[in-house]
C-alpha cells in the first residue's frame, strides 16, 4: 500500500491535495475542510480493484438486461427483436451466477447493435429510451473484455454513487477538477478531468468506435493495482438503520448495491461494509478458541462485548456477557469500537485498507488512546492498513507516541488541511513527526479561545 499516490485539485473543498498512501495514514483539519471528501476519492479508485467493483458491474449488466428484456417483450413477436430477447434472456440467467460472465458469448454485441439500430429507425413507442438502453448495455458487455474500460465504468459508477448531487455540482462549476492516482512503478495509473459528462455508461465512446472516430475520454485507467479488501467506516450509527435487503443472487449471502429500496438507499461503501458483517466467514486467527489472541485481548480491554448478525431476524445487535441488546439502545462509543471489531474477525485479509472517518467523536479520551493501539497493532503484525480523518490534537497526539512505541513511526505518514490564502478551498500538506507542532497548533484553537474567555472573566472579576 505504501507505493501508491493520488493527486487532487478544484475537487469540491479540495484545492490541491497530495497524498502518499503508507500504511497508516493519519489526516488532520477543521470540519468542512475536505477530509472526507479525500477518503472517498480514494476508497472510490480502489474499491475498483476488490470484489465490491466485480460485484457492482455484474450488477449493473443484470439490471439492464433484465430491463431491456423487459421493454422490448411486447415486440418479440418480430424477427429483428426476437433473437435478442431469448439472448439477453439467455444473459440474464447466466447472470444468477456470478462466476459465468466471462464466458459470454462475442456475437450478442452485434446482435444488440443490430437491434438498437432498429430501434433507432422505428416509430415505436419509447424507441430512443431502447435505442440508448441497448448502447448503454453494449457498453458494459464490451468492457468485460477489456479490464482498462472495465475499471473505468466501475470507478464512474462509485462516484456517481457515492458523491451523488455533488458531483453534478463538480462538473458544472470546477471546470478543471482533475485526479490522479499511481505507483512509484507506473504499473497502475488512473486519470479523471471533470466534467465526467459521458460517463458512466459511456454510449458516446461506442457509437465513435462504430464509425470508426477516435475518442477521448475523461476518464482514463491503466494497469491494475492490488488491494484485498477496502472498507469505510462513515458511522457507527449506520447498524442501527438496517433492514436486510433480499440478495440478487441465489448462490451467495450479499446486498444489492445497485438496486436498494427506500428502506435501504445506502451507498457502495455503506452497503460493502454491511455486507461483511454480515458473513459468517470467522477466520480462525480471530476465533474466540484463541484466547493468547493478542488482538482479541486488546479489543476485550477495551469492550467486553461484540456485534453479531441475527440472520433469524435480519437484525445486527450487541451482545457481551450472555445479553443481547439492540443497535439502538448500545452506546455510540460501544459502537464504534465495535464494528471495527466484527470486521476483523470476518477473515479480513492482509494488505487490505480500512478507512474510519473521525473515530474519535464518540469516544472517551481513554479510549481514544485505546483505538490508537489497536490500529497501530493491527498494522504493525497483521499488515492492514489505516486512512483515518480526525480534528482531535489529543487523538493525534496518541498515534505519534504510539506509532514509535511499536516501531512504527517510518510506517505512518500525517497531513494537514488548511484553508489556501486566495481561495475557500483547502490545500493538504503532508507533515513531518518533527514538524506536528503545526497540526496541534491548528486543532488546539479552540483552547486558544477558550483561554482567551477565561481571562477575559478573570479581568471582569478585578
């Protein structure tokens, strides 16, 4: 994880940011100030890369085919429409499984191109929405042969996703918003310039290739890097709003991350992380049978208790000392502490990246320092890899005495988001151990003021 590099800039609040992945990452500023707008840029690009992307572009082909099949039944009936219904229903089938979809066959391309041309001459009702609809799948079956658009489609639709109206706004007023992500090796690069007006689901890039244009996209992606597993941890509180959503698939336990109900209109990054808690793959590692855990005996020092899933009732709760409690009625520091508990023993895999942002909130300074630990422990001997956003000096404080303590302190890499002189937007710079007096003098304002009140009363008092 160390090698890997983005590069921000006019991105909503972000300036210009430059952040060099290591395998702690500690990234610091007032709120407002663009932290977790830069923690999603980066779980969007490399989520790309985990099965959460597969999972959303097998996703996005069975929603359309399954649409399309849908629209173009009521005329079946004709030739030019009924090879391709029995195909795309032929596809949706396969589609049940999810280890089918590279055996797809080349020739259903031509086939929806032929019929999307149909559609396009015909005075049919709806037949521009077909037309379009059939190019958009088209888009999406021609990227399964080529993992560069593949990963392009996948990073377009986590943004689309997960930044959602604000990203509109991106591509209307930061005409020059621009990232970039590579490694020192060059053997993975992506590039996006806003707008991103044609993605996703690119249909202008296939009709060029049709007639033979060249095409540039905004959206650009080489190599591929390698991560296991990726996840966000936005909120403690996101269990407590749960109601299990029925899988898409037959053969496995997951969340539809495509097509969520109002109940559960949660983003991939949200649904990602629901869908490992809710596993019941335990790695052994972690199992309670291995009480000389050293993980397990920190977290235990620090919460007795744990979340489970109830599959009986679809119901995450918590449970410590022989009580069940529900989501709702534990404690929000209990929870925090919590989930990043149950995520560990799902079998996380090495070389994976677990994203909190400000953990500190809901917890006690005591237990700050206690979380601390833990990250610093889990990254030190089982190589997993932290971004945490905070605005707490003290909970900083603790990451630079405990990183060094375990011998860790060329491990763990610190920025800083302060707001740039000539604009509203923040700049991110990254800081060295040496130089933390400058991230403790921007969160330590509010002491500042505090004391300024204080002698204010005390010369009221004389």
């Amino acid at each position: 994880m160390k090698d890997v590099t983005f590069e921000i800039s006019d991105f909503g609040p972000i300036n210009n940011a430059k952040i060099n992945l290591s395998k702690i990452n500690v990234v610091c500023g007032i709120n407002g100030s663009g932290k977790t707008t830069l923690s999603k840029i980066i779980y969007s690009i490399l989520a790309t890369y985990t099965d959460v992307g597969d999972l959303i572009l097998k996703e996005m082909i069975h929603m359309f085919a399954k649409y399309i099949k849908d629209e173009i039944s009521k005329y079946k009936d004709e030739a030019e429409v009924n090879n391709v219904y029995n195909k795309l229903n032929e596809l949706n089938n396969e589609f049940i499984y999810l280890n089918n979809y590279k055996n797809l066959k080349e020739d259903i391309k031509y086939d929806i191109i032929d019929l999307a041309l149909f559609f396009k001459d015909s005075d049919k009702i709806h037949s521009n929405k077909l037309f379009i609809g059939l190019f958009e799948l088209l888009v999406l079956i021609d990227s399964l042969y080529d993992d560069n658009l593949k990963n392009s489609e996948i990073i377009a639709q986590f943004f689309n996703n997960i930044f959602g109206d604000d990203l509109y706004l991106i591509n209307k007023w930061n005409k020059n918003a621009n990232i970039k992500a590579y490694t020192n090796d060059k053997s993975f690069s992506a590039n996006l310039s806003f707008p991103l007006k044609d993605y996703p689901l690119n249909v202008k890039r296939i009709m060029d290739k049709l007639d033979n244009k060249e095409y540039h996209s905004q959206l650009s992606v080489n190599g591929k890097f390698y991560i296991n597993e990726i996840f966000y941890i936005e909120t403690p509180f996101l269990l407590d709003f749960f109601k299990h959503i029925n899988p898409l698939y037959d053969d496995i336990k997951g969340l539809k991350l495509l097509n969520t109900n109002d109940d559960n209109n949660f983003c991939f990054h949200q649904s990602s992380l629901i869908l490992k808690l809710m596993s019941e793959n335990i790695s052994s590692k972690y199992s309670q049978n291995n009480n000389n855990s050293e993980i397990l005996k920190l977290f235990d020092n620090v919460l007795n208790g744990s979340i489970e899933f109830n599959p009986e009732n679809n119901k995450f709760f918590y449970s410590e000392k022989n009580n069940d409690y529900s989501m709702s009625s534990t404690a929000s520091g209990m929870k925090s502490i919590g989930v990043l508990k149950a995520l560990i023993k799902k079998n996380l895999d090495s070389n994976s990246l677990i994203i909190i942002d400000e953990p500190e909130i809901h917890l006690h300074p005591e237990w700050q320092i206690k979380l601390v630990e833990l990250i610093v422990i889990l990254s030190k001997e089982h190589d997993f890899n932290f971004y945490i956003n905070s605005h707490s000096p003290q909970f900083v404080e603790a990451f630079e005495v405990l990183s060094e303590k375990y011998g860790m302190g060329n491990d763990i890499n610190f920025y800083l988001s302060e707001e740039h002189e000539d604009s509203n937007k923040f700049e991110f710079k990254k800081i060295d151990r040496e130089n933390l007096r400058f991230i403790y003098r921007n969160l330590g304002r509010p002491y500042r003021k505090i004391n300024e009140i204080r002698g204010e009363n005390l010369n009221k008092k004389t």
